[in-house]
C-alpha cells in the first residue's frame, strides 16, 4: 500500500538517534501503527545527511523478515526526511535486557539465529553493516520474539574492495580488532568478519548483562578499550555455560578475521540450527 505522509498522526516519540527522531505513528485510515523517523532539514550536518542517504538507499534495496521493514521514504520540498518502518513494539536489544534481566541461552539462540539469517542476507547482497550492537537490534513481541536488524546509518554497500583505511565507522566499543589494525588480524580485510564480530560481543553482553571488555560498573575509557580488543584474549562466557555456547563465542570471536566463521556457516552451528524457528 502507498502509505501518504499526511495520513500519519503522531502518538509519541519512541528515540532520538543522531540527526533524528523516531516517532511512533499511526495511519489514520486504517489505524495501523508505525515508526516514523525524521530528519530535518536544517540538519546542516553533511556526516548526518550522508548517514541518512545511506540508510535510505539500504532499507530501499532489502527485503527480508530479519531486517526491519521500510515502508515508505518521504522527502519533504522543506528538505525534511522521514523514513516509515514497521513498529517494532519490545524495542531495542539493549533497553530490553536492562528491563527483564539477562537473557537464556535458549533466548540467545533465538537471537543469534534471527540475527544471523539477517546478516547472511546483507552479506550475499553485498551490505555490510558495521554497527552491530543491542541498541540496533529491534524486537518484536509475536509469536515468539522476533529480532530484526536496524540503523544503516554507517553502513557500506561493498562496490569496490574495501579500503580500511577509509571504513574507520561505527560504535567503537563493539569493533573488530581487524578494524583497528587490519595488518595484524587478517591482513587481507574483510569487511563482513567484522560484522560477526560484533555479533559475539552483542550475545555475551545480552547473557553477561555488562559490556565484556569492561567489569560491571567500570567507565569505558577509549584507550584501553583498545588495547583490550588488541592485546588482550577475546572475551568468553563464565564456566556455567554450555559447551555448544561457548564454542559457538569462539567462532565469532576470533581475533583473526579469516579465522572466523561466516553468517553461513554459523547458521549451521549445533548452537544455532537447534533453535525451532531454523527449518523456516
Ligand atoms: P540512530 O541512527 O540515531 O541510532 P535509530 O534508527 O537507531 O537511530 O533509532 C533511535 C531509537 O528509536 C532506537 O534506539 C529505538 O529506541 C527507536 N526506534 C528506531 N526504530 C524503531 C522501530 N522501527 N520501532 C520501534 N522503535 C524504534
Ligand atoms: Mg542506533
């Protein structure tokens, strides 16, 4: 359907991202609920309006059940951007475990499973998201949760071959070591591993309930943040947890980049491919 930008009426606002808001809308019409964001005009900010062109060109180019759905783009003649997606009702990742506690491993594979089947889409179409972390993963409360990937905001969409140098993007906390010095773990970059990467940081903080570079509690400081993704081992799980958790951790958690496993290739992990909504 062709959703009109004044059919929408605004009920309240769900977050602010940079540049923009994101709104919780309804259509007047058939008063099907929705998530709006907005960017204004008089963002003067280039690396803001580049972000959005960028999210934009993503969510008009997928299609799949792991990744939040775009309903329409609207420019606006005032130059106002707004992007209609599909509401995704429990929220991020990140405010959901800060209100019902640590996640299960059960939970984790579902999540990982969901995530996973979304990564694998954007990795064959050549999409690379580079900001994999709880705050960009929306829920869904259905049949059983649903987790869907959102904010392409720095995004790549590989044409050429990546040149690391220039791909110094994202939420620095959950970057690969790679990124940081790409000589040194896997020479010859690849830009998808990171993504994987972040994926594993992403599940052992949603089961540990902290950040795993830091203890429960310690302030993140930049520089030895870095140092621990460099120098230090990979973070791993507490000694309660299950054999086929912690080495599915290992295989998105190594240091190397060649060394780590593809979205593919986890999809098929005993971790993973146990999870009921895998035969789908
Ligand atoms: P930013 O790029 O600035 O991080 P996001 O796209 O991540 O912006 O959105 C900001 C916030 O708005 C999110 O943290 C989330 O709370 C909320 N939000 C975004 N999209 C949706 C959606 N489709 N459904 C429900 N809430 C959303
Ligand atoms: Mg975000």
């Amino acid at each position: 359907i062709n959703i009109s930008c004044n059919d929408l009426e605004k009920l309240q606002v769900l977050g602010h991202g940079n540049g923009g808001t994101v709104y919780k809308v309804r259509h007047k019409r058939t008063s099907e609920i929705y998530a709006l964001k907005v960017v204004h005009a008089d963002t003067d900010d280039a690396i803001v309006r580049r972000q959005v062109f960028r999210e934009m060109e993503i969510l008009r180019h997928t299609d799949s059940p792991y990744i939040v759905h775009c309903h329409g783009i609207y420019e606006k003649p005032s130059g106002d951007i707004g992007i209609l997606m599909e509401y995704m009702d429990l929220g991020t990742l990140d405010t959901l475990v800060q209100k019902e506690g640590t996640f299960s491993e059960a939970k984790l594979a579902h999540v990982a499973h969901q995530v996973l089947n979304g990564l694998n889409y954007l990795h064959n179409h050549k999409i690379i998201h580079r900001d994999i972390k709880p705050s960009n993963l929306l829920a869904k409360n259905g049949n059983e949760m649903e987790v869907k990937i959102a904010d392409f905001g720095v995004s790549i969409i590989m044409r050429r071959t990546l040149d690391p140098c220039k791909s110094y993007v994202g939420t620095c906390a959950y970057m690969s070591p790679e990124r940081f010095d790409p000589d040194a773990y896997g020479g010859n970059y690849n830009g998808y591993a990171a993504d994987i990467w972040s994926l594993g940081l992403t599940l052992l903080e949603l089961y540990l309930g902290y950040f795993p570079f830091l203890t429960p509690g310690q302030r993140p400081d930049w520089a030895t943040l870095m140092c621990a993704i460099c120098f230090g081992d990979p973070p791993s799980l507490p000694e309660n947890a299950s054999d086929e958790f912690r080495n599915f951790l290992e295989c998105c958690l190594q240091k190397e980049s060649t060394k780590r496993w593809t979205a593919a290739q986890l999809l098929s992990h005993p971790f993973v491919s146990k999870d009921p909504r895998s035969d789908r």
